[in-house]
C-alpha cells in the first residue's frame, strides 16, 4: 500500500477533525436539548404535586431562599403537639417549625400526618446544579411560581422574555422558564398581580 505523501496525510486529518467537531456540536446540542426537557418535565411534575398538596390542605408551601420551605425543623414536634392540644391550625406557627426542603435529597410529603401521602418522592433538582444552574420556588402560601433555565434560551421551546425581563436568579443564570398555581402569572410578582386584581374588584 502506497503511504500517504504529506499533503495527503495533512487532508485526511482535516477531514476527521471536521467530522469530529460537527460530531461534537450535535452530541452537545442534543445533551443540552436533553436536560432542557428534562427541566420542562421536572418543573410540570413538581407543579402537580404542589397542586395536590394545595387540594389537601388548602395551602401551598411557603418558600425560603428560593426552595419549597416543607421539611421538619428541630422543634417541629413540639409545635404541631401544641396546635394539636389547641384544636388549631395555626400556618404562621406552622413556618416557625420548618425548614427549606434540598433540592434532589428531600421528599415533598404530608409531615402533619405520621401516615401522610407522599406528594413526591424526590424533589428535583436541575441537572446542572453542580454548575451553578438552580431551580427556583416562590410562595406566598395562596400562590406559587417555580422557575428554570433554559441553557437553549430563545431557541428553546418555552423560553419566555417576560420572565427574563424579570431578572429572577435561577442560581448564577437568569430564569427563563416557569410554572405556577392557577391564574397566577409568571413575569409579576404575587404583590403587583394581586393588587391588580384589587383594583379589579373595587374599581379604584
């Protein structure tokens, strides 16, 4: 077999290199697709649980440093003991005994029943939170926002302005993508919306 003289040589390594870099970009393209809809599935089941809990207790759970604020602090027993032996669902008391729950580790259950239902076994958490990509939760108990990053951004179905515009931290991203309770909207915070809707039913 006649080797490959230099000029050759240097032409299929060019050819391999091209191969491999537009090999490369589409496995990254595809990897990045991946966990974006991966972020979309994630955020639409963690909204159905929330929905659920809501329907069984009538609340949502409160936020805390941009996480579902729903697992046990040290002294929840002795205030939900004390709630018990009062007759009264006390939710303020209830804050004092609880703690943000951690993304990927904790569960999102019913903790005021010993035998309670178990919304989700796992709270997810985004694939690049190692990275410094986070989800987001924000509650004020009568409504919900949970929000990602999107790394396709505006090529990437879902992707919204009106919540970037918001300039809301997904960890050292900007959120771009978002669920929430009912009506609530995503790019308004729960304050202006609901002063709108003030307004609305009083006419001022």
């Amino acid at each position: 077999m006649k080797p490959f003289t230099k000029t050759e040589a240097i032409i299929v390594s060019l050819i391999f290199l091209i191969v491999f870099g537009i090999t490369s970009l589409g496995l990254k393209t595809s990897l990045r697709r991946s966990r974006d809809a991966g972020r979309k599935s994630d955020l639409g089941a963690l909204s159905e649980a929330l929905h659920a809990f809501y329907e069984d207790y009538g609340f949502f759970p409160p936020s805390d440093d941009g996480k579902i604020k729903m697992c046990k602090a040290e002294n929840f027993d002795s205030v939900l003991a004390r709630m018990k032996e009062e007759k009264r669902f006390d939710l303020g008391g209830l804050e004092t005994a609880l703690i943000p729950c951690e993304w990927g580790s904790d569960a999102l259950a019913d903790i005021l029943d010993e035998a309670g239902l178990v919304y989700l076994e796992r709270i997810p958490i985004d694939p690049r939170d190692g990275q410094g990509i986070k989800f987001l939760y924000l509650s004020n108990t009568r409504r919900f926002q949970i929000y990602a990053y999107l790394e396709g951004e505006v090529e990437e179905g879902g992707y919204d302005e009106k919540i970037v515009a918001r300039n809301l931290p997904c960890g050292e991203k900007i959120c771009s993508f978002g669920k929430s309770s009912g009506d609530t909207p995503l790019d308004k915070s729960f304050e202006k919306y609901e002063e709108e809707l003030d307004r609305l039913r009083t006419g001022k």
